[in-house]
C-alpha cells in the first residue's frame, strides 16, 4: 500500500513529459494538442490521486 505514495508522482513526471513535448512539437510547428492533454490529465491525476490519499489516510486513523 505504500506505493500508492509513489504513483502519484509518476502522473506528475508523466504530464512533465508530455508538456515537454507539446513545447518541442510547437516550436517545431506540429500538432500538439493531444500531448498538451495528456499533459493536463496528469496534472489533473496528481492532485486527485494526492486528495484521495489524503482521505483515505484520515479514514485509516479514526478508530
């Protein structure tokens, strides 16, 4: 269960990938609307995965 602490920074590395790329394929005048959304939905996935976590390790802690 401890993993679950890493996973969510694996959405943010993942999302800082794919910005990278959308800025690489953007200055090279590509296409680049699906990266910059996945870049947001990691982004997104952090905070929700940080949020779950946080509430299920309240609930663990109330007897």
């Amino acid at each position: 269960m401890n993993y679950l602490k890493f996973t969510q920074y694996a959405y943010l590395i993942a999302a800082l990938l794919f910005a990278v790329d959308a800025y690489l394929k953007w200055q090279e005048k590509e296409n680049y609307t699906i990266q910059l959304l996945f870049a947001f939905v990691g982004i997104f996935m952090f905070f929700f995965r940080r949020n779950f976590g946080k509430k299920f390790a309240e609930r663990n802690k109330k007897p």
